[in-house]
C-alpha cells in the first residue's frame, strides 16, 4: 500500500474532488480525517471509508475560522502521533468581470481560495518540517495557470495560490516537506455552479466542454482522485513545487 499507516487530512472533503482523494487515499492505507463545512458529509465519507475496512473521521471544519483550522489539523497530528498529507482543498467560484464583482465577493474568494490555505499550510508545517517528512496539497485550478474570461476573482487567486505553492515548496525542500499544486479542469461536481451561471445554464456549459477541450469531456472526481494519491505518496517524492494540471488539454 502506497500510504500504509500515514495520516492524512482534508479540508472539504465531503463531496466531489475532495472526497474522491479521501477515498484513493484510504484505499491505498491511509488513516484519512475527513473535513467539510457540512459535517454530515465529512462524517458520511468517513463511514464509506470505515466500511470498506479503511480508517478514518469525519468532522465539520469552517476553514475560514483561522483558529479551528489550525486547532483541527495540529489536533490531527497530536492524535495519530504524526501527520503526513494535508489536501487543502475548499475554495469558492465567484464568477463575474471586474465590473460585476464587489469588493466582498473578491474579499471572500481570496480568503477562502488563498488565506485559509495559508493558514492550513501554516498549521501543517509546524508538524512536517520537524519530522523532515509531509507532502501538502493545495488545490488550484487550471484557471491559475490560463484565464478564463469574465472570472477575475476566481482567476487572480487561483493564480496567487500557485505563486504560494512554489514559495513553500522552494522554503521548505530542504525540510523534505513537498508542496504542490492539483489544477483540475472541468470535473463533473456541483463546483460547477459559477461556471454554469456565467454560460447561461448547463446545456451551454456541456457545450463548452465538448468543443473546447480537446478530449470533448468532464474529468471525473475519480481521476482526479488518483492524481491527489500520487501527489501524497513516494511516487512523486521528487516533485515539488509543480502545478499538476489535469484538464484533457483545455489550457493548451
């Protein structure tokens, strides 16, 4: 098993990307503590992972309350005697020109899309660079690294957030703590929302996938599940600093 007897946590883990991660990484013998701002879900996907004979908690966590994020993952670690991945992954879509979106939605998309993973981060460090051993995720977009018309708050922090992953990852290599980005593209969850608002509906947006990403489809939380493994596991122990994107080659 690529992740026996680690601990990992995820922060909106219960449902979609985040809990596709959850589960691949479980499967592959990972101790998973599961988050969510809903704590039903955080639990629910817990119990999937426990009746499969993995392990794992779930809990809800607003990651945009500094100290019960930080509270959460250093209690993790206190807990389980270590902590070995962190997926921050919770985010929010504001979709809207420059014209369109207040200085609240942009406020709420950089706290959430940057701060809080910050904050995570933070947190998670204190434990990894110590023991000289973690791997911590954090997700972006494929946004970050092309841009998307009529989506500025989504596309300024999901680019920022990559700026950050790579000042981690370039601080911290000689820890031995990785630091990377997941940019998925267009993945069939309910994520999707802001995107289908600014297309004019969910026929419009199925439109767009067909003729403007090469592979003519939606990714699957479940691929995307298993790029979140590898980036947690010793296969990628040589990568760090990177923006994994994920898109069928939508961004190209």
């Amino acid at each position: 098993m690529q992740l026996k007897d680690r601990v990992a946590l995820v922060t909106a883990g219960g449902s979609g990307i985040g809990r596709a991660g959850a589960l691949a990484m479980a499967r592959e013998g990972a101790h998973v503590v599961v988050t969510d701002l809903v704590a039903d879900r955080a639990a629910g996907v817990a119990a999937e992972i426990t009746a499969a004979g993995g392990r794992a908690e779930g809990f809800g966590l607003d990651v945009l309350d500094d100290a019960a994020l930080e509270r959460a993952i250093l209690a993790a670690a206190e807990r389980y005697g270590r902590l070995d991945v962190l997926h921050s992954h919770a985010g929010v879509q504001v979709p809207g020109r420059l014209d369109q979106v207040d200085a609240g939605q942009m406020d709420l998309s950089w706290r959430l899309n940057v701060r809080a993973h910050f904050v995570a981060a933070k947190a998670a460090m204190q434990v990894m660079a110590p023991r000289r051993q973690g791997s911590i995720i954090i997700t972006s977009s494929n946004s970050g690294v092309q841009y998307d018309r009529e989506m500025i708050a989504y596309c300024t922090t999901k680019h920022a957030v990559i700026a950050m992953v790579r000042q981690i990852a370039v601080d911290f290599a000689r820890h031995n703590v990785r630091c990377n980005a997941l940019c998925p593209g267009f993945v069939d969850t309910v994520f999707n929302a802001g995107f289908e608002v600014q297309m004019g509906g969910r026929a419009a947006l199925e439109d767009y996938v067909r003729d403007a990403i090469p592979m003519g489809r939606f990714g699957s939380a479940e691929e995307i599940g298993e790029a979140i493994l590898y980036l947690a596991s010793e296969k990628s122990a040589f990568m760090t600093g990177h923006a994994l994107v994920i898109d069928g080659a939508e961004s190209l």
